[in-house]
C-alpha cells in the first residue's frame, strides 16, 4: 500500500475523530452528567496534549513502521466507533482513543521521508467532504 494512500486514509479517519469526540465530549460529560464548560476544556486540552508525547512514540517505533500501526489502529477504532454509536460513553472512550492515535499519525507522518504530509492531508481533507457530501453532511457514527 503506498504510503500516500496511508496519509490519506489517515487523515480522513483522524478528522472524523475530532468530529466525533468533541460533540460526544459534550453530550455526555455536560448534558448527561452536568460538568462544567471549564471541566470539559479540562478533559478536551488532557487529550490533545498527549500529542506532545507522541513524537517520542514515533522515535521508538520509527516513522516507517509508525504510519501503518497508526493508520491500522485509526481505521480499528473507526470501526469500533461505529459499533459503539448506541453506547455514548463507550463511543466517548473510543473517540478520545481516536484522537490520541491520530496525533501519532500526525507525528508519524511529519517524519516520514517517503511521505508528503501535505499531499496526504489535501487528499485526506477532500476525499473527507466527498464522504460527508454524500452523507448529506451528517457523521457516519451517528447511526441511522
């Protein structure tokens, strides 16, 4: 599999993660369990700060075989998400897992020498819009 196809997909699943995780952060934390804004920003700032911990997970596994481990487990909690959509705390816990991984990816990818970041992220982000376009714009996760 070529390594640009890697980047794309990993970029489209890692979009639908952020998509994901921060409506569900809100659903469930604030509207069901009744946290405040500012512990929800708590919760959301936890999350995407393990992405400066990424960098050394990619040192130690390299970025070649980083990239394909992240896309794998990218498109294994993709599925999972979709599973889990009736579950909301379930889906919460995989969409923060979601956003973990793809900051590895993003961590990976930037250090990949046979990789364009930015081709990968281009294509990503288009084939993204043409997947929600002909969603009607709604998240696949959300079910039916």
């Amino acid at each position: 599999m070529s390594r640009t196809v890697l980047a794309v997909l990993g970029t489209v699943f890692g979009l639908q993660a952020i998509r994901a995780f921060l409506p569900l952060l809100v659903y469930v934390l604030r509207d069901h369990n009744g946290l405040s804004t500012g512990t929800l920003g708590g919760i959301a700032a936890a999350v995407f700060a393990t992405g400066f911990l990424m960098p050394v997970l990619v040192a130690r596994l390299g970025p070649r075989r980083a990239l394909p481990v992240a896309v794998l487990a990218l498109a294994i909690a993709r599925s999972l998400l979709q599973v889990a959509s009736d579950h909301p705390i379930v889906a919460l816990g995989v969409a923060a897992i979601m956003v973990v991984t793809f900051l590895a990816f993003l961590a990976a990818l930037s250090r990949d020498p046979d990789t364009s970041p930015a081709l990968g992220a281009l294509l990503g982000g288009f084939l993204d819009t043409v997947i929600h376009a002909a969603a009607g714009t709604r998240d696949l996760h959300w079910g039916g």
